[in-house]
C-alpha cells in the first residue's frame, strides 16, 4: 500500500479512527455520521486560536 495518494479523497484524522474504535468505512452517511459523532463528543481541540473548517452532509 503506497502513503502517495494522488486522486480526490476524504480524509479522516488518526485520532478520530482511533477514538472510534477503527470503523470500516464504506458510504458518505457512515463518513459524515462519525464527523458528526467526533464534533458532538468535542474529541478534538476545536479552541485552539486556528481557524477550522468543518464539513457537514447538504443531503440531510
């Protein structure tokens, strides 16, 4: 398996894998419900000074 990823993509953090126990990830809703599970239990330093950017799913 390369690290080189050259194509479109969505991205998931580390942390947030790790945090949810390594789901296997398979549709969009499965990809925006834990992006929606990782922001309602605040895993992630969102208050850090940096300005972040968060997704959210235009079909629900």
């Amino acid at each position: 398996m390369s690290a080189v990823h050259s194509d479109e993509a969505f991205w998931i953090q580390t942390r947030v894998l790790k945090w949810a126990g390594y789901p296997e990830v398979k549709t969009m809703d499965q990809y925006f419900d834990l992006i929606r599970k990782t922001i309602t239990k605040q895993i992630l330093p969102w208050k850090t000074g940096r300005q972040t950017y968060r997704l959210y799913n235009p079909l629900r």
